[in-house]
C-alpha cells in the first residue's frame, strides 16, 4: 500500500494547487467566505454502512477496503434491507422489503457510535437513508454524516438536504483529499468530488480526474469478510458470517473488473456519471493479474464458490488481447465457471465467445430491452436488431455449453404503440431457442433525461423505489413475455394472442391468475436450468452448500457437464473478429 499513498498524495497536491478558492453560494444568491465547521478529534473513529438489498455491494465493499486501508479504525456494516434471491419473495412478487422504525432506530445507534459516519446506498434505499440519518442526528449531533453511492451521485440536490457531506463521484482519492484536510484543519470544503451543506448555503466541488488504470491496480482488494457486521432484524449487528453470504449470495462471488459504458442509454444510472465525465464511455479496468488474484483471495476465504459473476456494464468490450491474457490466468489458477453480465449486442464477437467458454464461462445477460426500433430510438440505444439477431445467432451456437442466455427486457412503457409492444414479443417469438429472460418493469431515476423524457410527453411513470422485477401489470402482453420464455406456442394461437396485446397504460381485461401462473412457470424453468448446470449463483440457501460440501457439484460438472474446449488445429479455430478502435476500450 505504501505505492499507492505516494501516488495518491502527489495526485493529492497537483489538484489542490489548480483549484480556485472556494464559497458558499446562499439561496439568496449571497456568498460568504468558507470556514470548516467540523474538527476529527485525534482518535477519530469512522463507521461505514451499505443499505441495501443483499451482499453483491460492490461498489461499497471497493470503497470500503481502500478506507480501512487509510484509517485503520473503520468499522465496516451491511444492512440488508431484504433478499431478492429469496425463493419465497421471487415466487410471491415481493421485493426486497424496507426496515421498521425499530430496525432503523437501532442502525442509526449503531451508527452515531462514530465520530465520522458514512453511509452508502442507491435510490431505492433513499427513504430509509433519509430515516436513518435523523435518528443520527437526535442521537449523536455531533457525528459528522457523508453519504456516498450511486444516490448521491444520481441525485445530489436530494442527499445534499440530509448528510453533511455528500460524494458526487469516485470516492476513493476524494474521500482521502477530505479527511487529510479535515485532519489537518486544512479547508476541506475544497475538497475535488465532494458537496458541502453549510449554514449559509451549499458547496459544490468539481470532481477530480477519474482513476487510471495504474491507479486500479494499486487498490487493495474489496472487503470479503474481513472484520464487516451484517444487521438483521432479530439479532442486531453480528460478524458477518459464512451462512450470510450462503443466504444472500449462495454460492457465487459478485465483482466488477471493467468500469465505463461506451453507450449512453437514457434508462441507465451510467448516464449521469457521463454526464459529469465524458471518460466514463471509456472501459477503465485493472489488470488480468489483479482481478484473478482478488478471486483466488475469495476462494481461499470460501471454497465453496462455485461461480464468479462479473456484473460489469461491457464486459465484452475488452479487446480480444487481454480477455485472452485473462482466460488464460483463470484456466490455471481459478478453474471454476463464471457468469458475465451486461452484455451488449454490438460488441458480441464469435471468437471472443469461444475465448469465454474455454476458460469456463456458464452464462451470459445481454441487454436487448425492447424489439421496437423505436423505442431503441426512444431510449438512445444505438443497438440495431440486427446486431441482437447477430449476436443471439453467435451466442444459440454454444447453447449446449451453457445455461440459457438471459436477455433483460424492460416492460410497460407508456410511449409505446401497439404495434411497440408486439415487436417486443415478436422478436422472443423468433429468437432461437433456448433463452430466458430478466423482466424489468420501467422506473424511472429521478434526476435522468429520462425522467424528463417520459414527463415531456405527460406521462407519470413510478419511480425506481417502486418493485421494478416483480410488481409486473397483469396485462396480457406481459403474460406472454413469460409464456414466451418458457414456451413457444403454435403460430396460429400466438397470432391470434398477439392481435389483442396493447400497451400497459390503454384500457384492457387484466388476468392477475395467468400471470401468476405463467411467471411462476418461467421460474422454476430457470432454477432447472440452473440446476442441471449445478449453479447456485441464483438458488441461495445451504442445499447447494450441502451437495458441494459431499462432492456431488465436483463430480456432476467432471461427468455430466459437456465443457467447451477451444480447436487445437488451425483449420477449426474461430476466425478472429475485426480488431477493437480505441473508442471501445
């Protein structure tokens, strides 16, 4: 870590000295002159929280470990707000639920221990963070309150109003920036990245220049059971614990190698951060060494994982040569399956598949989200279908080593036509098969172009605190997006269905039962699929714990499981895509 402090710090120094003064701006349109308000006292002590549905916290637990590594009295918690792998909640429609009084009342106790607080959620969890940061404040007034996240950084006009501080970008290098200063009783209102909320007004910083590649490789790895709590309702804060991550996560590991999108999809969080930095379209990732090793680090903490899911925005988009240099590490030194989500169409290559599989890649979720080129036009995503057909073609050829592709779909658009919705459903109709699907109903994210997308045309759309993967309109176009994922019915009769599918917002028969029936079908095909691939990175619990903990997943991928292995004679191998422009890495 002593590399990385060094380059911190001159980093650190170079962007102090290029900023201007800053002040207050005062509602009123007054400014007044900066004064730090807050002093960390010598044994300052730092108290950390992720509210939010499960364990993945991928972004919080990055975070996180870079902060210990900094301050070293870090007490680092999570505070589940529900399980959404919960099998009962899945099969109900429930989300993942919302905590009491009596449990936010206890997390902020917990909290106000601190002396600095920091608090990490998305939009969903922003009631409760509202909720949790009052209790602070009757509890502990002068606990200092910063809330990081994708909130914050979505909406910072809302968080500013409850934290003292929020962070409005990458965390790691500003948040360090800010507690040197506070610790030296420099004006850390300067600080690159952060907000500020004064008596007289709120500070707004410009954020600093986001993180080389360098820079990543130099972070220490996410926190992985290393010293967290977990709060559950019934107990209280305990030691985070193997049957936390069984119950949660079942058998998988959850991270991210690649950050950035090179699309601007008006639907996604991703188009706020472009929009404070054009550099967020360019894939920024550390090296194939680092991410490797940060997987061996959690398999030697767990050997139970039985698959990596990389949740990254364009995993595809890595140029062929490191993907190569990658598979290459994992085939050697990880030898287990991993998923790869965020998938997007354009960049699906036949040979970088090949690539993927041989290494022991299990499953893809590529991003489709409409069959209307319309509504691809609507939601500025510049993916033809053409390149979805392509790349559904690509991907049906591995079918057989690998669990059904899952294509994310969003539903109940209230732009759409009738003859939107129907393209949608024409497009499962045609897609070869086997597929499944993530069924997304639209929420908005306040503070988007979309928001002001959808209210320009007058529509009133729920907001993404809203169940946005259960709480599905019972129409009929939406019964047959499940139907579809499970079965392809006769011509004839989806012919004569499809006539009488219109939009979510026109008036229309609804058939709470069919959809109840039909979802429920979709999803015990999908645990079957998982299952006959022996993956538990979907089903949680202690059954697939159990069945690798007697050797039944070991045996069953040595015996039954068909692996792809890539041609060892020139003349079968998969020719080589075109070569990637530097606009995609």
């Amino acid at each position: 870590m002593v590399a990385l402090h060094e380059s911190v710090e001159d980093r650190t120094v170079k962007d102090m000295a290029e900023m201007e003064p800053k002040v207050v701006q005062d509602p009123s349109g007054a400014t007044s002159s900066v004064v730090p308000a807050w002093k960390p006292n010598s044994s300052l002590s730092i108290r950390m929280v992720c509210v939010e549905d499960g364990l993945d916290n991928i972004g919080f637990r990055k975070m996180a470990a870079f902060i210990r590594s900094i301050h070293p009295d870090t007490i680092i918690a999570y505070v589940p707000t529900g399980n959404l792998r919960s099998i009962v909640k899945t099969l109900t429609g429930k989300g993942a639920g919302d905590l009491s009084d009596r449990d936010v009342r206890i997390v902020a106790e917990f909290l106000a221990e601190g002396d600095l607080v920091c608090l990490s959620s998305m939009t969903q969890y922003s009631s409760t963070v509202h909720q949790i940061i009052a209790e602070i404040r009757q509890i502990n007034p002068r606990a200092y309150i910063v809330w990081g996240g994708i909130h914050p950084i979505i909406y910072p006009e809302d968080a500013i109003k409850h934290a003292d501080a929020i962070c409005t970008g990458e965390g790691e290098f500003a948040f360090e920036t800010f507690l040197q200063l506070a610790k030296d009783s420099e004006n850390y209102f300067t600080t690159p990245g952060f907000w500020f909320r004064t008596d007289t007004g709120i500070i707004k910083n410009t954020n600093p220049p986001l993180m080389s590649k360098e820079e990543r490789d130099l972070l220490p790895p996410l926190m992985y059971q290393d010293g967290e709590f977990i709060y559950h309702s019934h107990k209280g804060f305990t030691p985070l614990h193997v049957d936390d991550f069984l119950r949660y996560t079942g058998l998988s590991y959850n991270t991210v190698w690649t950050i950035g999108c090179p699309l601007e999809c008006t639907f996604c969080a991703n188009t706020k951060f472009i929009e404070y930095d054009k550099g967020y379209r360019k894939l920024r990732h550390s090296s194939p060494r680092n991410i490797v090793d940060e997987i061996k680090r959690a398999v030697d903490k767990h050997p139970h994982i039985s698959t990596v899911v990389f949740h990254d925005d364009s995993f595809l988009a890595l140029p062929y040569k490191v993907l190569q240099e990658f598979c290459e590490l994992w085939k050697k030194e990880v030898k287990i399956p991993f998923a790869v989500h965020g998938v997007i169409p354009n960049y699906v290559r036949e040979d970088k598949i090949a690539l993927l599989l041989d290494a022991g890649l299990n499953r893809v979720t590529m991003g489709v989200q409409s069959g209307s080129e319309d509504i691809l036009d609507f939601y500025k995503r510049p993916v033809p279908l053409s390149r979805v057909h392509e790349a559904t073609r690509i991907l049906n050829k591995y079918h057989k080593y690998m669990i059904p592709m899952a294509c994310d779909i969003i539903l109940e658009n209230p732009v759409e036509t009738p003859e939107d919705t129907r393209a949608t459903l024409d497009l499962f109709y045609e897609m070869p098969r086997p597929f499944t699907l993530n069924v997304y109903a639209l929420r908005i994210i306040p503070n988007t172009q979309l928001e002001k997308d959808i209210e320009g045309r007058g529509f009133d759309v729920p907001s993404i605190k809203t169940s946005y993967h259960s709480a599905y309109q019972p129409t009929l176009g939406n019964i047959l997006i499940f139907a579809l994922a499970v079965w392809k019915m006769p011509r004839r009769m989806y012919s004569v269905l499809r006539n009488k599918v219109y939009p979510v917002l026109s008036d229309q028969t609804h058939y709470p039962l069919a959809l109840a029936i039909f979802r429920s079908a979709y999803l015990f095909k999908r645990a079957f699929d998982h299952l006959r691939f022996m993956d538990f990175s979907l089903l949680p619990g202690k059954v697939g714990y159990c069945l690798w903990k007697v050797g039944v997943i070991d045996l069953w991928k040595r015996l039954i499981m068909t692996r792809y292995q890539l041609p060892t004679d020139g003349a079968d191998r998969v020719a080589p895509g075109k070569p990637e422009t530097s606009a995609q890495i």
